[in-house]
C-alpha cells in the first residue's frame, strides 16, 4: 500500500478525472509512455525510454478504479547461450484495482492519490514476470564452442578441434568413409 504522493507531470501517472466516480463509468486510453528505468532481468531487459504502447481501460467500480491494459515495448538483451546482442519485443497484459481509500485496501494494493494513479508499478511487475530466464539469439542457436568459445552460428558447422583422441580420429574416419560410400 503506497500513500506517496504522485507528481501529475510524471509519465505514468494517469489522471482519472474524465472519468468520475460513478460505479459503471468507463474509459479508454492508448497513450506511449517512455520505458521506466531499470526494467530489466538478468541478460534481457525494456531499454529506458523506449516506447511503451498501451491500450488502457478505466473503469470506475464501488471501491475505486479498475485498470486493465496491454502494453508492448521493444526488448534489448543478450543471448544467454552464445551472448550476441538481441532485439525481441514483449507484450504484456495487466489488471489492478486502485482504492480510493486506504480503509478498504491490503498490504499490497495500491491507492489512488486525489484523482491520480501511478501505472508503473503495474507495468513494472507485468514485464518483470514476463521477461524469459533465458532469452535466445533464436531457439536453434548452437552456443559458443566449448574448446575455443567462438560463436558457433558464425563458425559454421564445420568447426572443430584437432584433438589426439585416438577414439575421435576413428570415429571421423568412420564418417568420411560413409559419405565415400553415398557418392559411389
Ligand atoms: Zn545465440
Ligand atoms: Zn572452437
């Protein structure tokens, strides 16, 4: 429960005055809000400032305002098997219930401020669940090379080590003689 008040100039502080307080009363916005800072996990995160669209509908109900929304914004990161840089894009949906009075909120709900609410903690919490653990150039990417930790996909998939395995050189003699056998 958050009792600090808002500043009505910041980005994600949305106004409910067109709205009222009469249960019933709905509203529709699609505004592009710059990306809050610091929203990112691990290896993949929403760039600072980059634009967020959102389609938002108010809803004015007994206790206070109900916000359901989606939001897309771009995705920067790094591939978490073979590190290259990696642009995706997320799409999130959201639902919360914003009191009018702290008397009938929890712990953990939020408040309206007069007639002000904040969308970022909201927006925040929906990409932060969102975000993949282990985000990926592409679901085939080979990864780095364990001998040598150069970028498979780049390599091709003929790189390999000369090792002295005498087990390894049998097993590609073995393969070199299978292709023999398919060109004859
Ligand atoms: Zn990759
Ligand atoms: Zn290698």
């Amino acid at each position: 429960m958050s009792l600090r008040s808002l500043d009505p100039r910041a980005p994600w502080v949305i106004s409910t005055h067109d709205l009222g307080r009469r249960p019933g009363s709905m509203r529709t916005l699609a505004p592009t809000l710059p990306a809050p800072v610091d929203l990112a996990v691990g290896m993949i995160g929403v760039p600072k400032d980059a634009d967020v669209e959102l389609d938002i509908r108010l809803e004015a109900v007994m206790e206070g305002v109900l916000v359901t929304g989606t939001a897309q914004a771009p995705l920067t990161g790094e591939c978490s098997r073979c590190l290259a840089p990696l642009t995706s894009e997320i799409e999130v949906d959201f639902q919360e219930l914003y009191f009018y009075s702290a008397e009938d909120a929890g712990e953990d709900d939020l408040l309206l401020d007069g007639e002000l609410l904040d969308l970022e903690p909201v927006f925040r919490d929906a990409v932060v669940l969102a975000l993949p653990l282990s985000p990926v150039c592409g679901e085939d990417c080979p990864g780095l090379c364990a001998e040598c930790g150069v970028r498979l996909a780049e390599a091709g998939p003929d790189h390999r080590h000369e090792t002295a395995d005498p087990r390894w050189a049998a097993l590609q003699g073995l393969v070199v003689e299978q292709e023999d056998d398919q060109e004859g």
